[in-house]
C-alpha cells in the first residue's frame, strides 16, 4: 500500500495512463465495428446486398453476401426464358449448399422437386411468360463461408461466395 | 443493419422515459421499483432483438449500447449544460433540522425517507441531528450531520 499524504492507496499513474490510451483504442475499435455493421458487413445493408449474372446475362442472381446464422434472407433469382420454351423453366442449385440451408418458401411454389445427382432441380410453370422471378426465404443453418452454384437445366449457371456469421 | 438503429432508439426512448420519470424511480429499490425495472427488461428484449438470435447481433447491439454510454458522458463532461439535461441537478431538501416542505413534495420524499437516509448513511437519530440533506443526481438522498460542539 502506497501512502500519498495521509492516504493509503493503491494507485499505480503508470498503469492507469496505459490502460486509458487502451481504452481510447478500443473505444474507436468498437466505433468502426457498429460503422461496419451499419454498412452491412455482417449482414443485412449495402455491403451485403449483391448481384450476379450469368455469362450470357440470362440468368440474375440477387443474394447477400454475408448474413447471420439461423436468420432468414432473401434469395432472388431471375430468369429470361427463352420463345421456344416448354412453358416450364427448370432451375438447379446445388445440393450441398442446399444443405446448409433451410428454406422457408418459394414463391412462387415449384410444380416438382427432385435430385438429380449433384443438383436440387425446381420445376416451375411460366406459360408464354418472358420472365420468372423466384424468390427464396432461406436462413443458413451453418458458420462460414459457402460457395452456391445454380443454373437452368440445360441452360447458363453461376455462382456466388456466402458468408455466415455465429 | 437495423439491430443498431434499434439499439439506439431503444436507449433514447428509456432515457427519455426514465429522466421524465424522476430521480426516485432509479434509486429506492423497494419492490415496487425491482419490480418495474425486472418487467422492462423483458419489455426491451424483444424490441432489441427480433427475430434474431444470432451472437453477432447480440454483439453488435450490446456494443451500440455500451458506445452510446459512453458518447453521452463524454458529452455531459465536455458540455455541463447538457450533463444538467440529462442527469438533473441536486435539491437541498433540509436545512439546519427543518424539513424544506415545498422541495421535499415536488420530489415527492418525506421525512420518513430522509430519516431512513440519515439512520443508513451517518448513523442519527432525529431530525435535529441532520444539518444538510440534499437530493443528488443519483436519487440517493445524502446527509451531512451536525457537527459536534455547533
């Protein structure tokens, strides 16, 4: 125990001055973190949001590059069906992605499911249609980083980079 | 991300909400009080988090509040005008043994709570051994007692 005057303390300036320029430190740390957060970069916000296209632009893709795990996002998918179609579009996805996932809906809702090897294939009805729009209400049900590939049957594919956070 | 505009709404509406409500309300904790600050959590939480479970957003929110915190001492250190806004100012509540009635209503305190205060705090016995009490900032109510020989 120091004595200061009449006053037993145990006071160390030393480590006290440390330990404010530490806190300052953390202080803006935390600033840039909520900033980030804010900006989307764990999820839901600008750095988040994104896109891709198929090399021959048939097929867009709107997914979020980073989300949080167990928490529901959107999966947008859109594709310009071609004149000589059958009226249906067939749209893969691969199944170990899918497996990761839990999907909620589809809307609109498929005609048919089924697995075709590696692939997750969704039928669905389009009628003289020139564009189906799919949205999928999926939430990753893992933490990490995943690689989703999907496509039409017979078609152009793509793929984008997915980020879960705990 | 919507948890920190949530965050910080949450924190500037309960600050609103707890400054109009007045300094007692904090500090006496009888059951009454334990009661409403237990149910207000459960209030809060929902609004807080959502639908979303997830450690990051927990984090994320917990930080907001935490830096909120902290801004708004730094404001109150750097601007008194403000501090005074948002944390109140002390009341004198007694003067010399006598009881100043108008103060002591408005903050609606009697001269129960101050003998409690002065039995709690310094060890008195009447009203007459208390030279000062004041209502601070805290809600608690602090004594100054008679020095011996005045």
């Amino acid at each position: 125990m120091q004595r200061l005057g009449d006053l037993g303390i145990d006071q160390d300036l030393g480590f006290e001055r440390r330990q404010w320029v530490v806190q300052r430190g953390g202080w803006t740390l935390m600033v840039v973190v909520i900033v980030a957060a804010v900006l989307g970069l764990f999820g839901s916000g600008p750095l988040s949001s994104a896109e891709v296209t198929s090399a021959d632009g048939t097929l867009r893709v709107e997914y979020e590059r980073f989300v949080r795990r167990e928490v529901q996002h959107e999966l947008s998918v859109t594709v310009a069906v071609n004149a000589q179609a059958s009226g249906e579009v067939e749209l893969w996805v691969d199944v170990a992605s899918l497996d990761t996932m839990v999907v909620d809906t589809i809307s609109p809702q498929p005609t048919e499911e089924r697995i075709e090897g590696e692939r997750q294939v969704f039928v669905f009805a389009v009628g003289d249609a020139e564009q189906l729009s799919v949205r999928f209400d999926v939430a990753r049900e893992d933490m990490g980083r995943n690689r989703v590939s999907l496509g039409i049957v017979g078609g152009s594919e793509t793929s984008y980079t997915q980020v879960s956070y705990p | 991300m919507e948890s920190v505009l949530r965050a910080l709404a949450i924190y500037m509406i309960l600050l609103l909400i707890f400054r109009i409500a007045g300094k007692r309300s904090l500090a006496q904790i009888t059951t009454f009080d334990f009661v409403l600050l237990l149910v207000i959590g459960e209030a809060t939480q929902q609004a807080l988090l959502g639908n979303d479970f997830s450690i990051t957003n927990s984090v994320v929110i917990i930080m907001t509040l935490v830096l909120l915190d902290i801004g708004f001492s730094q404001l109150q250190h750097r601007f008194p005008r403000m501090g005074r806004l948002l944390d109140d100012v002390p009341v004198l509540l007694v003067e010399n043994g006598r009881l100043l009635q108008p103060q002591a209503n408005k903050s609606r305190i009697s001269e129960s709570d101050i003998l409690h205060a002065a039995r709690m705090s310094q060890g008195l016995e009447r009203m007459e051994q208390v030279k000062f009490a004041v209502l601070e900032r805290t809600g608690e109510i602090s004594i100054i007692p008679v020095q011996q020989g005045e």
